[in-house]
C-alpha cells in the first residue's frame, strides 16, 4: 500500500498559483475562533503550532526590550500580541490591556496594522533593514486615561492613541513625513515628544536622482542588501514636540529631547551604562572589568549621597546585564547572566544595608523586559518547552504569579523531553547544548537527529533565524540538539577593537574549530545517551551556523543531510555579495579574495574546494537579498552531480519575516531531513514535484525504501 500511494503523489504535479496579497483580509481572523485551554484536548505540539504562537514583544529572546508597560496606578498592563497567519501572509496584531492581579480576562482596545520591521547599524550604513520586530511597548499616559504606542498604516510608522477601556476607536495622533522611531509622553500629558531619522529618506531620495544616470558601483553597494547604493554615514536622531490638542508640531527643546535620551550625570564613567536613580541621593549602574577591552562582564557600581562609591567585584556579581531600584527603600536589584558557559539568568537583591548581594532566583528559562511592580519584578519569561508568557516574580521571597498567557490553546501541547548537557571543548571552554526527545521516547529507542544552532535559550523554537522547529522535530521522531555557541578563545576575548577580534578569530580558523569541538563533544554525550543513531544525523545552520555546517561537512563525516538558511562564506561570496566595504574590512583582518593564496587559505572552510569529498544532501533557503553569495556553491556542486537545492524567498531579508516563508522553511526542512534520515515521504500530492526532484538526486532512497506519512504527529 506504501508504495502505491508513493506512486500516486509523484504522479501528480503541481498547478502555480500566484501569490495573494492579504489586501483588506483580517489576519487576525483565523484566531478568533481559537479555544481556550479548558477545551483543548491534549495533543502534539505542530508545525502549524509553531508558525502561530503568539509572541509578545520580539520573538528572538537574546536581548529583547520590554515589550509591555505598567499603567501609572500599577492595576493595569498594556502589550502587543502578534500571531503569524501564514494564509494572509500577515501578522495579527492587537493591543491589550489586562489587569495586574490576573482577575480579569484580556480586554483589546485596538488591532491591525502593519509588521513594524526594526532597522541596525552596519559599519557605515546607518539603516539595515531587519527581519525582526521594532521595540513597540505601549505608553501609559501620565494620568492613565489614553496608551499611546506604534502603529503602521500603508507604509508609515506614526504614533496612535487608545482609550484603555476599548470603548473609543484609536486615533492617529502624528503625521510625521518620517516614521516614528520611538516617543514619550510630557508630563502633563498634553504633548508628544518623537523621534525620527529624516536623514534616511533625504539621502535615499538624493541616491534616487542618480538612478537616471546610473549608479557608480563604490563603497555604498553591498548587492545582499540592495541593488543600488545604500545611505552611508551618521544618520543623527531628531527630536519633536507634537501638541495633541491642535496636532501642532516644533521641533522639541534640550529638556524635552531628555525624555528620550538617557541623562548622564557629569559625575558618571564614561563607559558606564544602565545608568539607574535611586531613593535619597543614591544612584547605580554597570561598568566593565575591563574598560580597555570590546568584550567584557559587567559589574554593578553604586554612588552614595556623599559620592563615595561602592563596587560588587566579587565573581558572584558578574555578568549583570540590567539593574533597577526596588520600590522599597535603597534595595537594588540585577539581572545577571551567570552558571555554566553563561547559560542561566539570576535575579541579585542587594540591599545598602547589607554586604553583598544574595541571588534570589536561578533559572535555566530566559527573563525578558524586566520591570520593578511594588514588591514585585515583572518579567516576559520562556522556558525550554514553555513559550512567553508575562509573570511577577516577588522581589522578597522570589515566588511567581502568572499576570497574562498569551498562549492558552498552548496548555495542553504536548513536547518533547529536553536534558541540557554540559561539558568543556577541546580549548577548555564551557559550552552547554539541549537534548530534545520525543515525548513517547522509550528507553532503548534510538532516533535520528538533527542539529540546531547557534543559540540555545528560552523557548526552543526554531534555533537562531527560526528556521528548524525544534519541538515540532521531536513530535515527527527526531532527537533535535540545540547546540549553543561557545564563547571566544582567550585572545579575542582579550580584543581591543573589532578588527583585533576578528584576526584572534581568523588566525588558523581558530574560532571554527573550537565551535567544531564544542559541537563534536556535544554529539558524543548525545549518542553516549543511547537516544540517538548516529547512522542517521543532520545539521542545519543558519548565518554564523551555515559556516558551523560548512565547516563540519567539511572537517568531518558526521552528518547525512544539511540544511542552511543562509550561504556560503566562501573564496567569492563577499566580494560579490557584501560589497566592497565589508570585503576592504575583511581582506584587512587575513581573508584573501582573488589573489595569489587564495585557495590555500580557504582550503579548510570551502565548500567549492571540497566537492570532491563533500557527498551530503544540502538544502538551502534563502532570502533574495543574499542568495547570490551562494550560486557559486550552488553551480559547482550541481555540475558535479551533487545533491544540492537552492530556495530563495522573495522581499525576504537575513533574519526572514514574512509569515508563509517562515511555515515554508519549516515544512520544508522538516520534509528534508525526513527524506534523508527517516526515509519518509509527506504523502500529500502538492508535494509531489518536490520528492520527483529529490528521488532523482545522488544517493536517494529508492522508492521501496520510501514510507508514506500523512504529515500527522507520531504521537498516538
């Protein structure tokens, strides 16, 4: 029967359809209907699940913002959820308000709007457009009558007002010729103080003059972003009162920018950060250890009234990442990276009136937008097998409340059993990885596995990029390893400047053999727990982690299949693909490009080097601002019979966005190593041209080989 219906799907073939513009569509209509967790019956955690958890705030949890706001009498919270709906293509947005105490369900006071993508620097190119979300925590007013936050209507990001009962439609409160970056309240609640970027559209309008002409090929191209020359140079914030009574609009004064522009006090080192006011004169805030170097654990400092200082310098104090003073009396407390290989998150209290600080939570999850709520730290926290949810954590005894889930139809999911190994690479550096199983896992049972990387923290979702479901993975019978990166070797951890890291790394590709260690050591605890057929693994990788898989299926015969969201660094790829000032800033730290040595020097790394020993099905999906530094990759292993395929997602950037190419890449990568590793095919017939494709390449399973599956969880 197997092998009939096999026939059958790769009989059929696909009809093109074109894409359809969600247009007035309600993205968030297909989650009205959602039931609640009292009715959802227990069941596996799919890749459907995945594409539509509700996030609030920026899905990537390493160094995510606040996403929420506590109404100024602390009874209310306001936030964003967003939800992908990978039929409109869009994005569910809808502002929220919900009381503190969690005694009241959730009140929606505005939804749609557009995505707000977030944009980041680059060297000089001040304005890179991002495949993440914008920093949107809604604004209480100072009397909490009205929350102000971003909304993003036919392409422009301007500054909207909501009544926080709901019962008043939302009303635009700005009009800015540019979008709104970020904005605060004054404090009579009257105005609005905006910051926007118009030098980003001047000189984007100025490089528009020249497309007549055509455009000289210098150092403002870098093809992976845009086919013509990119703003470069300081683009500087400007700052804006807007009247909300007339909607009049000057530009702001020094001491209403400052509502937006941290103050530092004269007194404050220059390179200190997080800078905090305290109750009666006191004050805090970060430093380094190591003024001198890029890279450095932080340290709290705390300045008395009388301007004597005190210093947390014991080890138990380092890696404080943000800190706040507690509502009650000279109490400070910080979030602090700390355990094995920096893999958990602590809260520190330290009170004046006592010597150190004593840890008042250990956690493996991640705690995310901290905020201090009376005798509570309000925190947006995900665990390995739990997503986001927002919890008050009691600043004194360190208990938890659950304040909002976004994600009840969540609470009966089924996932998969998650054992974090711990261990040292051959370099003596700390690395930790997550071990996923499946949630039926029988002791004695061995999967396949796939590898995901190069982070491993909070929900383990789809590894950085989001690309490989992690969970989803498990509940099809994969063991998934989630290997987190190791840190830097002692010398570039020493660097005094980016270029000084970069050659520590370059020397000898010392960086990519101590990921490989790391990773190699990680598998053998994996295999060493029985869990896992080392017969049958694959690696995916994405950004730093495609050059991790380039350099395994390179330097090693581990794997059986690769995936990679993003490729190649190879011999070409940046000369072609980044531009000339990443390939200058390159070609100075060791790389060589189109030279005498070439090839000697990317010997170890390149894959177009290495086709003759490289015999590895590798799949690859990437975003059309970057695909071409892979065709070099792409042509030679083709030419030369190899299994290789290449995707490429349109309007898509390094981190991709757009709801139905993220449950692309998912079904997709899943699909990939099912073939490969499992011998498994999705029975639907809109697959069918796919797996034709694939039963023709190099080293395929036959067709006898091939078991139908109908995309369902193995779960019983």
């Amino acid at each position: 029967m197997t092998i009939i219906l096999l026939a059958a799907a790769l009989s059929q073939t696909i009809v093109p359809t074109a894409y359809i513009d969600p247009g007035d569509q309600d993205p968030c209509a297909l989650f009205d209907e959602t039931p609640s967790s009292a009715q959802a019956q227990r069941s596996a955690f799919t890749l459907d699940d995945q594409v539509r958890i509700a996030d609030i705030g920026r899905a990537a949890p390493t160094g995510a913002p606040s996403a929420f706001e506590i109404s100024p009498d602390g009874e209310r919270i306001a936030f964003v959820v967003k939800r992908a709906n990978p039929q409109a293509n869009a994005y569910c947005l809808r502002l929220v308000v919900t009381a503190m105490d969690g005694s009241e369900t959730e009140t929606e006071i505005d939804r749609g709007g557009e995505f707000i993508r977030d944009d980041f620097p680059l060297r000089d190119f001040p304005a890179i457009m991002g495949g993440w979300d914008r920093p949107n925590a809604p604004r209480w007013s100072p009397d909490g009558a009205r929350i102000g936050y971003l909304k993003r209507i036919d392409g422009s990001t301007q500054v909207w007002l909501s009544d926080p009962a709901g019962e008043a439609p939302a009303d635009r409160a700005t009009a800015m010729p540019d979008d709104v970056d970020r904005f605060a309240w004054t404090a009579d609640g009257n105005g609005l103080i905006v910051q926007t970027r118009p030098g980003i559209r001047q000189q984007a309008e100025a490089i528009a003059q020249e497309a007549a002409r055509g455009f000289l090929f210098d150092d403002r191209f870098s093809p992976q972003f845009a086919d013509r020359p990119i703003p470069t140079g300081e683009n500087v914030p400007e700052y804006a009162f807007v009247a909300l009574g007339d909607g009049s609009v000057r530009p702001a004064t020094a001491s209403e920018a400052e509502l937006l522009v941290a103050h530092r006090p004269a007194t404050l080192p220059a390179q200190a950060r997080e800078y905090a006011a305290g109750p009666d004169g006191y004050a805090a805030w970060l430093e380094p250890r190591h003024p001198d170097r890029l890279i450095s654990r932080s340290r709290m400092a705390v300045m008395r009234p009388d301007g004597s200082r005190i210093s947390c310098d014991a080890e138990a104090c380092e890696g404080i990442r943000q800190l706040w003073w507690a509502a009650e009396g000279r109490t400070l407390l910080g979030l602090q990276g700390t355990g094995w290989a920096n893999s958990q998150m602590a809260i520190l209290r330290w009170d004046m009136k006592e010597g150190q600080p004593r840890s008042l939570l250990t956690t493996d999850d991640v705690l995310i937008g901290c905020s201090p709520f009376a005798n509570e730290l309000v925190c947006a926290r995900e665990g390995a097998a739990r997503p986001r949810r927002i919890v008050a954590i009691d600043i004194r005894t360190g208990a938890e409340r659950v304040v909002y889930d976004p994600n009840p139809d969540l609470a009966n999911a089924v996932f998969g059993s998650v054992q974090r190994l711990r261990f040292r690479n051959a370099y003596g550096s700390e690395s930790f990885a997550d071990l996923v199983l499946p949630p039926d896992h029988r002791p004695g049972q061995q999967h396949p596995l796939v590898v995901v990387q190069y982070t491993s923290d909070g929900f383990l979702r789809g590894g950085t990029g989001d690309e490989v479901p992690i969970h989803p993975l498990a509940n099809r019978g994969f063991a998934v390893l989630s290997f987190d990166r190791p840190t830097f070797s002692a010398a570039a951890l020493t660097a005094t400047s980016e270029e000084e890291l970069v050659r520590a790394n370059r020397a000898d590709w010392i960086d990519r053999r101590r990921v490989q260690s790391s990773l190699e050591i990680a598998l053998e605890l994996a295999i060493e727990t029985g869990a896992v057929d080392a017969r049958r693994m694959g690696i995916s990788g994405f950004s730093d982690g495609g050059s991790t898989v380039q350099w395994a299926l390179i330097n090693s015969d581990l794997f059986q299949a690769a995936s990679m969201g993003s490729c190649c660094e190879d011999m070409y790829s940046y000369p072609t693909a980044a531009g000339p000032r990443f390939t200058d800033f390159i070609r100075a730290m060791g790389y060589r490009h189109f030279e005498p040595g070439t090839e000697e020097f990317w010997r170890p790394m390149s894959l177009i080097l290495n086709v003759d020993t490289v015999d590895v099905p590798i799949l690859i999906q990437t975003g059309d601002s970057e695909y071409e530094g892979g065709l070099d990759v792409i042509e030679t292993y083709s030419h030369r019979g190899r299994a290789i395929e290449l995707y490429v997602l349109e309007n898509e950037t390094h981190v991709k966005w757009q709801p139905a190419h993220r449950q692309a890449i998912y079904e997709r990568s899943t699909e990939w190593f099912e073939f490969w590793l499992m011998d498994r095919i999705n029975c639907d017939p809109a697959r069918a041209q796919q797996y034709r494709r694939w039963s023709a390449m190099e080293g395929a399973p036959s067709s006898e080989e091939l078991q139908c599956f109908d995309g369902q969880s193995l779960l019983p």
